[in-house]
C-alpha cells in the first residue's frame, strides 16, 4: 500500500512540474503572438491551438490525479 501511495503522489508531482513547464511555454507564446493578428500565419495560429489544447488536457490529467492522491489520503485516515 505505501508502495503504491509513493508511486501516485511521485506521479503527481513530475505532472505538476511538467503542467507548469507547459503554462510558461504557453505564456511565452502569448507574448509573442501579442503583435500578430490571428490567422496572419497559419502555422503560428495552429501551433499555438495545439499548445492550448495539450495545456487543457494535462490539466485536466494533474487534477485526476490530484484527486487520487486526496482520496489516497483520506482512504488512509479512516485507518
């Protein structure tokens, strides 16, 4: 069991590392897509979707296992 709960939060957090990495290259891309309008470059336009919909989904995948790890801890403290 203590095995397992190591493996959940150390998974938790290497996707919490990798979810602010993803959140500072999407920033960084709002910077520079600050002076281009949109749809002005095509490949700049799609690339930048791509980023934000990779963010949404690892968001949404760092807070499933958030959850894990707080039903983790509240499965442990009723023993």
């Amino acid at each position: 069991m203590t095995d397992q709960a190591g493996s959940i939060r150390n998974k938790f957090r290497s996707h919490v590392v990798i979810e602010l990495a993803l959140i500072a290259a999407l920033a960084l891309y709002m910077v520079f897509a600050q002076e281009k309008p949109v749809g002005e470059d095509l490949i700049f336009t799609v690339a930048g979707a791509g980023l934000m919909a990779l963010v949404t989904y690892w968001t949404l995948n760092t807070l499933r296992d958030g959850l894990e790890v707080i039903a983790l801890r509240a499965k442990s403290a009723r023993h």
